[in-house]
C-alpha cells in the first residue's frame, strides 16, 4: 500500500492544481497553464492510438502481487465509478478502492472548447465498429470511430460537456416492462442530487432541478448576433423558447454545460479531486483491470495490470464495474460472465449464461447541413482565444460551439418521444478539420475543404431511436485485444426515413428572418459516391449522403442492461449482475433502451442512485 499512498499525494497535487482555475490564476499561473495546453497540442497532432493493451502488461502469466482488501472495489474512474468513488467514500466505515485505466488529468481537459485535442490523444481508447454496409461510408475503412474517454472523469473529460436529459416518457416504458425503480419520477430526486444549477430558472422548471449538488452546471454567454438569430428562426417555425431539461423538452433552447466558472466540470473534478484526501478512498490510475475474481458465483476482487506488473485486490463487500457500455462487457466475458456460445468460442469457462454485450445501441449522427453566414466570429489565435477563455468568455469555454437545441419528430406531436435531436453548431467548431473530427476517410475530409471557421455553422441531427441493435463481442480470450463491436448504423430503412424528414424540416430555417438577417445560405458539401449518380438535394442524394456522411453519434448503452428477465437483461433494477453475488454494474451499459437525450446526465444519475442503493444494502 505504500505504493497508493505516494500515488495519492500526485493525484492531491493534480487536483489542487485543478482547483485554483475556478480562481482568478496570476499571469505567472497562466503561462504555464497555456505552456502545458500548447504541449499537449503539440503531442496529440502526431498522436498514434494504440490498437490493443499491449502497453500494461509484461507476461500474461506473471505472478500476482496482493494489493490489499477494501469493502468496494470500483472497475472504472469514469462518469459512474468517479461518482461512486465520492459517494462511498463519504461513509467513513467504508474503504473504497478506484481503479482507472486511464491517466489522472491534464490541464487541456478544464477548457472545453479544446476537447477535439483530447479526442485526438490517449485520453480516448479510439474503438472502431466493424465495417460498415449502411452507415459511416465515407469513413477510414468504412468503419465508425467511436470516442470513449479514457481517464479520470471518463468521457466527461472529452466530451462536449453537453447537458441533456432525455425525454420523462423514456424512463416511464422501462417502468411499464417491469423495471421497478425508474420511472421518471423515481429518477428525477438523483438528476437533481448530481446538480449544482448556476443559471436562472423559471418558477415552472425549477422543480426539475438541483441546486446544492456536485457538478455545475452554467448557460454560457450568446455568440453576439448568431445565437438569437438562431433562436428567433426555430421560434418562427413554431418552437416555444424552452428549458429542455425542464417541464417539457419540445421546443428551442440554449444549451446547458457542465461548467464551473469557466473550468470544465468533469466528474473527476467535480466528485474524485475533492475526496481525495480521505484516508479511506485509494485510487490508483494508468491500471487495467482485466478480470473480476469469481468464487462459488461470488465477486470476491479484480485482477489488473499496472506498469507490467500483475495485482489481486480483494473486495470485502462488493465489486463493481463501470468500466463503460464497451469496456465493461468485455470485462465480464473475460470473467466468465456472457453468452454461452460467445465464451465457448474463446475457451473461456462460463460462470453466468447472460446476453452480455448484446442490445449495443447508439446515436446516428448526420452533420451534413451547413450554411455560411455574413458575419465573421472568433478568429483568433489560441492564445487570444484562451484569454478569453480566462474571463469566462467564448468560444473556448464551451463544447463545440453549440449554440441551439431542438427536438423533432415527423408527427409533429409533442406528447410522444421526439425522433431527433437538431443540434445548431456555430463558428469555429465548423471547420474544415471537422471531417477529421468525424472519422472520415481522407476523400471525405477533403469535401470539407471549403469550411470557413469564422463564418459557418451547420445542423447537427441525431436519430434518437433508431431501430436496429448491435452487439459486443470478443476478439480472443486475452485483455490485451480491444473488443469487437458490430453494429448497422441506418440499418433500418425507417430510421433512413426519419433523418430524411428530419432534414427537410431543417431546410424550412432557409426561409427565415433570423436567417435572413444572419444573410445564412446553404453550401453543399460534394458526396463523391452520390454525385454522379443522383441530382443534388434530390431525396435520393440525400439518403445516399445520409450513408455516407454519417458518423457515430457516441451515446453507447445497453450492452449490459437492467431488467427481470435474466434471458433478457444482464443486472436487476438494483443494477446486481443476475445469478452472481456481490458484482454490479454502473454504468451506460445498464440502460435498456436509447433516451431522447445525452448519456452523461443520464450515467450520473444511475451513479447517484445506485450509492444509495449500495449504501442502504450495507448499512
């Protein structure tokens, strides 16, 4: 343990330093915070992502070393595990164990507005899908590139900082299959527990949120002009100016981030770093876990890998695992825990016959509807941008220049779940490194060319609930293989379908005053694989770039979802891995179903829920 203790003090560090940048920094703390981002920049530009784990081990069959006993030992500091980490810990009698793959931070990951950097680095584990047939053609190798965070904080450490719930009707149909426990109305209490509100809110929308919680959350300022416009032309097209995370989510709306002040609030900096000095949280990081140890169908610990040496770590209590919708799956294969055929194909011995890594969903994503406007915004330099950035001020201190929300469905009726998310993404996330952002291959990327940072937006639209599922599997009985991950992106036709209509509705905006008065005009970005054989905006051009110019939408779940039925469904309500004791997963993995929102409101939530279900188990 001596080990831990001085790893602790590094971490301590870490987060102090982290801490004084929701303070007023000195010009002398400033330079070398601009000193680190710059290096950081410069080593992700020539960035080569590892295609295994290769790097934390020396020999498979190297001997263990005893890392100790805890009550609660946490497979992943993520989202959920960061969060669970924190409210564990909070009980003095418990001794709480964090084990994260990843590293325990950088000073990139408090400006959100620079996460493209940090999707570019090590801070992602950079998966792929297989190849693809009807979705991401135009991607490297036809394949999905999915972004997974891969660190302190998980993916809100990379992500966009994006604040959006879902839809109340999406928890109430799990209620109604069985699932006992979360409705809206049960969930709603942990939402609120988890937020720390920092904007105004109305009296009818002020009881959907939390105001004393842990994790911050802020409307940046408007981009000058761009944002109203925006605003006022979704309102012309019969959108009420709303708060989408309040009473209702049909209509327009700025969007919420997880800010404080201007620092980027992750659960890393929102829940680990403030508990760091309790002598009963250990976390240690840059380790992976590759098995959760299993007696007479009970967890008893985990197995990792750090530095090239082995360890066994022992659980007193329980071992959970939020190691994520595709890292967790894996990890419960390689454990025994999976579908029968799956393990026997990889020699591995079964422990629990369950549909693990099954029902893989995410959200399409179409970002193909750009528009130049006659206004110019933000052409600065880094580190003018980062000044700014200081005060509070965009275009740094939010995530890829979002700039409107609003929600659609062809019926056009706002009392059932909406089909897609449209997504307003100003200057300068539109540029012309956006296809590199995408996964596209170097042909598409280059169709991207015309993109004027500091003149342009696009609509970025989500299928919200596609029809089609995928599926986790295992390249081999080794940790030291990332996973395989098969999943149609617009496999459905009806899912086409919907992003068509979807897309034309967008399209309305071009008649609008507030376009008008922004002088917005479309621009057209070439399909190659369309063009030659379709008229341009024709539907069938549209459906064509639909496949081609898709991409991965990132909102992964259901690889290990809650449910009673052990045929269906890998844990219970109470989020316990069906047949095996002591063993739970907390994570997106666990949702049964896509949510008419983001997954990082969502995950923090199920953490916040599932502490209290944990605590009350072990009182």
């Amino acid at each position: 343990m001596k080990q831990y203790k001085f790893y602790a003090t590094a971490l301590l560090c870490f987060a102090l330093s982290a801490d004084i940048l929701t303070r007023a920094l000195s010009d002398e703390e400033f330079d070398e915070f601009v000193s680190e981002i710059e290096d950081f920049i410069n080593v992700s530009s020539s960035n080569v992502w590892a295609t295994n784990n290769d790097d934390y081990f020396s020999s498979e069959d190297a001997s263990s070393v005893d890392y100790g006993t805890f009550d609660f030992i946490i497979a992943g500091g993520g989202t959920g595990g960061g969060i669970l980490a924190n409210r564990l810990s909070e009980q003095e009698s418990f001794t709480v164990l964090l084990v994260e793959a990843g590293k325990a931070r950088a000073a990139i990951v408090d400006v959100l507005g620079l996460n493209g950097y940090l999707v570019a680095s090590e801070w992602n584990w950079a998966y792929n899908t297989t190849k693809q047939t009807t979705g991401c053609l135009g991607s490297v190798d036809q394949r999905c590139a999915l972004t997974s965070g891969k660190g302190l904080g998980g993916s809100s450490s990379i992500n966009e900082g994006f604040n959006a719930r879902g839809n109340h009707k999406d928890f109430d149909q799990w209620a109604d299959l069985g699932d006992i426990g979360w409705s809206f109305e049960d969930c709603l209490p942990y939402f609120k527990k988890s937020e720390n509100t920092k904007f105004s809110v109305s009296a009818s929308d002020k009881p959907y949120h939390g105001f004393d919680g842990m994790q911050s959350l802020s409307i940046a300022e408007d981009t000058p002009i761009l944002t109203d416009a925006l605003l006022s032309a979704f309102e012309e097209l019969g959108n009420a100016y709303v708060d989408y995370n309040g009473e209702t989510q049909y209509g327009v709306g700025r969007p919420q981030y997880y800010l404080d002040k201007n620092t980027r609030a992750t659960t890393a900096h929102s829940y680990i770093f403030p508990a760091l000095n309790r002598t009963n949280l250990n976390v240690t990081v840059e380790s992976l876990v590759t098995k959760v140890i299993l007696s007479n169908k009970t967890a008893t610990g985990i197995e990792f890998w750090k530095n090239g040496t082995k360890y066994t770590a022992t659980a007193g209590k329980e071992v959970i695992v939020s190691a994520g919708a595709i890292n967790s799956p894996q990890l419960l294969m390689l454990s025994g825990i999976g579908p029968e055929d799956e393990l026997n194909k990889h020699g591995i011995e079964i422990i629990a016959d369950l549909p693990v890594g099954e029902n893989y969903q995410d959200h399409p994503l179409f970002p193909g509807v750009y528009y130049r406007t006659n206004g110019t915004w933000y052409n600065n330099t880094l580190l003018e941008n980062l000044d700014l950035w200081r005060d509070d001020h965009r275009p740094l201190v939010v995530g890829f220049g979002i700039q409107t929300i609003n929600y659609f469905n062809s019926e056009g009726n706002n009392s059932i779940i909406p089909e897609v998310e449209i997504v307003a993404v100003g200057p300068p996330a539109a540029s012309k490194s956006s296809g590199v952002f995408l996964g596209y291959n170097d042909t598409y990327v280059k169709t991207l060319d015309f993109l004027d940072s500091t003149t342009d937006f696009c609509l970025n639209l989500l299928l919200l609930h596609p029809q089609n599922t995928g599926r986790v599997t295992l390249k081999s009985s080794s940790a030291k293989d990332y996973p395989v991950i098969d999943y149609d992106y617009f496999g459905n036709d009806d899912d086409v379908e919907i992003m068509y209509n979807a897309i034309q509705y967008a399209l309305k905006l071009n008649e609008t005053e507030g376009f008008k008065r922004l002088g917005a005009y479309q621009l057209y970005p070439s399909v190659p694989d369309c063009d030659p054989y379709y008229d341009a905006l024709s539907k069938d051009w549209w459906i064509c770039s639909i496949r081609y110019s898709c991409a991965a939408g990132l909102h992964i779940l259901g690889t290990t979802r809650f449910g009673v039925d052990p045929e269906k469904s890998v844990v219970d309500p109470d989020l316990k891995v069906h047949g095996i004791e002591n063993l739970r997963v907390v994570d997106a993995g666990v949702i049964p179903s896509e949510i008419s929102g983001h997954l990082n409101a969502f995950v923090a939530m199920v953490a916040e829920k599932a502490a209290d279900i944990i605590k009350s188990a072990h009182q």
